[in-house]
C-alpha cells in the first residue's frame, strides 16, 4: 500500500506541477486571442475528452505533466493567420511564454503560504537546546537526549546555538567535558568530538530544538512569497558559483526527484507540500533560464523582435529551437548520470 500511495504522490504532485505551468499558457493565450487546440492533463492516449469552442480538452493516460497546444505554435505550420501564437505581436507572445513560469512561481508561494498557515513558522530555539541527535554519533553515544540544554563546553559557557559551533569546530578528535541540564538536574559528561566528514570541523551529531509559532493568513503569504525569493536566490547563487568556479553542478534529474518526493510521501503532508513548493519553484526558474525552447528562451527570441522591429523568419525559430533541444537534452542526460551515480549504480559506465 504505502509504494502505492508513493507512485501516486509522485504522479499527481509532478503532474500537478506541470499541469498548473501549463495551465499559466492557456489562461494567457486565451486572454491574447490564441486559437488553443489541445488542452491535456498528462500524455499518451485519450481517457477523457471534450471539445468546447474549437478547443479539445482531454485527460490522458499518464498523468506526468500536460501541454497546451496553439494554433501556429508550430514555425513548420505556422500560416501567419490571426490568432495564431507566432502571429501575435512581440510583446503578447512574451506574455504568453511567461504566464508559465509566474503560475509555478503563484503555485509555490500558495504551498509555502498554506504550510506556514496550518503547521505555523519555525525556528531554532534560542537557547543552545537538543531537538534531536544522530544515532550512533558522539552525543547519542554520550546519552545525550532531546530537550538537554548545553551550558558549558570546555570549560566556556554557552548560551546560543552558535555558541555550540564556536566551541566545537577546532576539536575534532578530542573528548571534551559537558556541562549538560536536563530539566531541574544539572550534570557533566565527557564527549568524543567527531571531525565533519566534509569540513573537518568538530561536530557531535545534534539538531537544534524546533520551535513553531502561529502565524495569520497574510503573514503566512508574506512569508510563502519570502521562500519563494529566498529558494529562487539560492539556486542562482549555487549555480553561480559553480559555473565561476568550473566545478560541476550537483543538480537533481528524474530519478532524483522521484526518489525525494517517494520519501517526503512517506513522511507526511507538511513534507510533501515543501517538497512541491521547491519544486515548483524550481520548475519556474529553469524555465526562465535564456534557453532556446524553454520560455526564458522563447522570451529572448520575442524581446530581440521587439527591438529589432521585426519578425524573426521562421527558420530562425526553428534553429533556434533545434538547439534548445539539443541543450536541454544534454542537461536531462547529465542530470540522469548524475542520478545514477548517487543511486550507486555509476559503476554499470565502467
């Protein structure tokens, strides 16, 4: 039952995802006039179908995702008729390429907002108190416990959790003595830093203690907009500073995000939702990246015929898009190898 629910949760959420990203497509190229002709949730074979206005709407098969299909989307059967998408005026094809990215990006501050409503704000209590410790790490091997408040390390007193880091990060591969409160009772232990398997800075395997507050409606929006800047920064500056420094991005490719969304499946709502609002947010920025085919690319391409005052020949829209491919097809093989690797398997390429 639970790989079931896990299939399910991995189906739906990405399928969702998309879905919504494609739905931000159709709403603006309806408001722009576009002839749509499909309207799918998911790919392969029709399960359900219904045609309004010109415009077949339908369910399908495999529930991964959904496209939006527009009269003259296509360079090879593009006509120049009104109300095809190519057709459209620079501006209004930007539009239509954007709504995309900005419905994950809505989608996304909608999670963030509805987890910090009902499941409140966290943050590490400002006393230096235990949330938690890591089995068969230095502090549950000393009978550390949830809810202990480190007083003293060392003989230095301590009063933050960054206090714990200061005192700890120049004594890897040392017994220290703590000073340790447990409710009404004060008493020492000894414990054997370990040296962090990356860093080489001291550590004792523990997690901060979790503290929720309640927060209203508008500053949960507030907040889920916050996260969704704040994840937005954060990639960019990860990918960033990879790209100045030559080194390889650690990035997620499908099994990847399979994986993850299989745990947070099992670990509950609240998990699950976090996991789709990153996603999600995730979905929308890649897709503002200036790749040809992408939108971000597609964006570019308009923004030059607006400043050209002209409309690229349709050649160059397929060139353009062939490379797009090309690109993107390049990203999801590095992005499965690296999969592969993590998983373990990186031995199956010898």
């Amino acid at each position: 039952m639970t790989i079931i629910l896990q299939i399910l949760g991995i189906g739906i959420g990405l399928g969702f995802l998309i879905f919504i990203h494609e739905l931000g497509h159709f709403t603006a190229a309806r408001l722009c006039s576009v002839r749509v002709l499909t309207f799918s949730f998911g790919f392969g074979p029709d399960l359900v179908k219904y045609i309004y206005k010109g415009t077949k709407y339908c369910i399908k098969l495999i529930p991964f995702g959904g496209f939006v299909a527009m009269a003259g989307e296509d360079p090879d059967k593009a006509t120049g008729a009104s109300g095809e998408y190519l057709s459209l005026p620079w501006y209004k094809k930007i539009f239509i390429a954007f709504a995309g990215p900005l419905s994950n990006y809505i989608l996304a501050v909608v999670f963030f907002a509805a987890i910090f409503n009902f499941w409140g704000v966290t943050q590490a209590s400002p006393l230096a108190q235990i949330g938690d410790t890591v089995e068969a790490q230095p502090a549950d091997k000393a009978g550390l416990k949830s809810d202990d408040i480190i007083k003293n390390i060392d003989g230095k007193s301590v009063n933050t959790w960054v206090d714990i880091s200061e005192n700890l990060k120049d004594k890897a591969n040392k017994t220290i003595l703590f000073t340790i409160q447990r409710g009404t009772y004060t008493f020492n232990v000894n414990v054997a830093v370990a040296p962090n398997p990356v860093t080489d800075l001291g550590i004792i395997g523990i997690y901060p203690k979790i503290i929720r507050e309640n927060v209203g409606i508008f500053k949960s929006i507030e907040y889920g907009a916050r996260s969704a800047i704040g994840q937005t920064i954060m990639t960019i500056s990860y990918l960033a500073d990879k790209i100045l420094n030559l080194e390889k991005p650690d990035i997620a490719g499908p099994l990847g995000i399979m994986q993850v969304m299989a745990k947070a499946t099992k670990d509950g709502v609240e998990n699950y939702l976090t996991l789709l609002a990153i996603i999600s947010v995730a979905l929308g920025l890649f897709n503002l990246f200036p790749i040809p085919f992408v939108d971000g690319g597609m964006i570019v391409l308009f923004l030059i015929e607006g400043i050209i005052k002209k409309r690229l020949g349709l050649r160059i829209i397929q060139v353009y898009n062939t490379i797009g491919i090309i690109i993107i097809g390049g990203i999801f093989i590095f992005a499965t190898y690296s999969d592969l690797i993590r998983l373990g398997v990186g031995k199956l390429f010898g």
